[in-house]
C-alpha cells in the first residue's frame, strides 16, 4: 500500500458539554445516599452551631443577673464575696492564674512534644518508635483526678529542691522569687498541666510528621542535605498548621482542666508576682470548688466565669484559625 494514500486527517474534535449542561448532568446523576449524605453533613454543621448559640445565651442571661447584682467590678476586683451583702467579687484574679498557668504549660510542652513527634517519625527505630507511642498514648487515657492526685503526692513533695534553685539563680528577677511554704503554686500547675496536655499535642504531631511526602525528604537527602536540615526544611513547614493544630487543643485542655488544679493550688485572690508563690486561682479550679456550697447569687456568679472562659477559648481558637490560615501555603492539605 502506498504510504501517500493513507488517511492522515485527525479525528474531529469530541464536543464538550457547556456549562449549563455539565450542571444539569451533575445534578440529575446526584444519588440519593448522595443527597442524604449532603443533607446530614450540613444539618451535623447547624446543629453544632445551634448548640454553640444555645450555651452563649444561656451563659450570658446568667451571666447578666450576676453582674447587675455585683457591687464591685467584675473585671478588675481582687475578690469573691457572694454570700455576704452587698456582694462583691470578680475575676481578675481567676483571669490571671488561668492564662499564666496554661502559658507555662505550653512553654513547656510544645517544645518537648515536637521534639518527641519528630524522634518517634524520623529517629527512632520502628520498633523503639512504637513502644514510645503506645506509652504516650496510654498517658493520654489517664484521668485527670489520677494526675491530680500525683501532683499532691508526688510532684508537690519534690518541687522544693527546684523551688530553691531558681530562687538561688534567679530570685532577682522577682518571677522566681520564693520565701519558703509549700510549693503549690502556679509553677507547680503550670508543670502538672504540661505533663497532662504532652500526650495530646505529641500524638496529633506525630500523625501529621508521618504525612510529610517521602518524596520530599528524599529530594532533599538527594541535595545533600543532613538529617536536621530534611526536618527543617521539608517536616516542619509541612507540619506547621497541624502542630498548630495540636498545641491549640493542648491550650483548650489546659485552660479548663478542674480536678488536677483543684487538687494541687491552695487558692487564695490575690495576685503574686513571683510564680513560686502559693496560692492564685483559675476559673475551672473556682467553679469545681465553690458551685455545691454556692447560694443562687454565687452559682450565677460562676456561671459568669465561665463565660469569660468560653470567650477566652472562642478567642484562642480563632487565633489559631487565623495563623493556619495566614500559613495555608505552607500546610500539608496544599502540599
């Protein structure tokens, strides 16, 4: 056959569908699990909201009867007289501990949780890497009056000999100042809290360590970059949004933790400015120990706390948000 004669021509272009149509497809090919999904997922999402809705009004009408019957300032007094007449009391003292307390607890945690993601995903043999994993998973199931009970056994007998050395060192800065007495302090919260939130902001990192693309750390080994350069260059910025992520559910445990608290400080309305001090308070620590015995007036006066609560975690909740927003670039869901 001569090669000149054969057919050469490209085959006529496929026609595609307009918009309109592709949409009217996409419509009419809907299944119906399809539709039930669509409809739970939203209807999930509303829920959520609704009830969200519900406790910030049911908080702030309590709220509201409390305040219009405090004589003192609720933001600003160093106090908490609801029983006597005329009532005072407000939470400045409360605001002061909680935010402190949780603060050590992530300066402390946040590091070493990332430090140990990072040794069980990228260091550890598998098999020393799954036992270390499974010993934080099961930190992560024990209940909090167990750690609290620790803390006033164990850990405040032996916070003494730390409590001297950094009075010794750094007692001049006037943070690290201490004159003796127990060591039930914020300090020693601040250090129980961080033990408790460790397993929580460790698992979430780990898990999204172990989603960085293989073919990244690889590329960059390929360089000839060394092991620490691999995770700051390709772990790190990979994982940044998802320990993000997990330090703000590490905060969230940490601002309203109650029983542990309770169990260790030696609550006391008055602000220290040395953190080896005793005494202080949080509000999930004030709710725990004072709603049973309380009058009307004093339950609604906790409830009043724990919406200034509920609004200081709606706000470090949507910090959070912003910040894994500002960086989405750089997260593992737009890798």
């Amino acid at each position: 056959m001569d090669i000149s004669t054969q057919n050469t021509e490209a085959p006529p272009p496929t026609p595609q569908p307009s918009a309109a149509a592709l949409k009217r497809t996409t419509r009419g090919a809907t299944r119906p699990g399809d539709r039930i999904f669509l409809g739970l997922s939203r209807g999930s999402g509303i829920f959520l909201l609704v009830i969200m809705a519900a406790i910030a009004a049911f908080l702030t009408y309590r709220a509201a009867i409390a305040i219009s019957k405090d004589h003192g300032n609720f933001l600003t007094t160093f106090e908490w007289n609801t029983s006597l007449e005329p009532a005072s009391f407000g939470i400045a003292v409360l605001a002061f501990g909680t935010v402190v307390s949780a603060l050590i607890a992530m300066i402390l945690a946040v590091p070493v949780a990332v430090g140990i993601a990072l040794f069980i995903t990228h260091y550890a043999p598998r098999r020393l890497g799954g036992t270390i994993a499974y010993v934080i998973d099961l930190l992560a199931a024990v209940p909090s009056i167990v750690y609290g009970l620790w803390g006033a056994l164990v850990l405040v007998p032996h916070m003494s000999g730390l409590f001297g050395w950094l009075d010794h060192y750094f007692g001049w800065t006037g943070i690290f100042e201490w004159e003796g007495g127990a060591p039930r302090s914020m300090l020693t919260v601040g250090i129980l809290l961080a033990i408790m939130i460790l397993p929580i902001i460790t698992n979430v990192s780990r898990e999204v360590f172990r989603q960085v693309p293989q073919m990244h750390e690889e590329a960059a080994l390929a360089l000839g970059a060394t092991r620490w350069e691999v995770i700051r260059m390709s772990v790190l910025p990979f994982g940044r949004s998802g320990v993000i992520s997990a330090s703000m559910l590490g905060l969230g445990r940490a601002l309203g933790e109650t029983m542990a608290v309770a169990t260790i400080l030696s609550p006391t309305f008055e602000i220290n400015a040395s953190l080896l001090d005793p005494g202080g308070g949080t509000f999930a620590q004030n709710i725990a120990s004072k709603f049973n015995e309380a009058t009307p007036l004093g339950q609604d006066a906790l409830i009043a706390s724990g919406l200034v609560l509920f609004v200081i975690t709606l706000l470090v909740n949507g910090a959070a948000r912003m910040i894994i927003n500002r960086r989405k670039e750089y997260s593992g869901a737009n890798a």
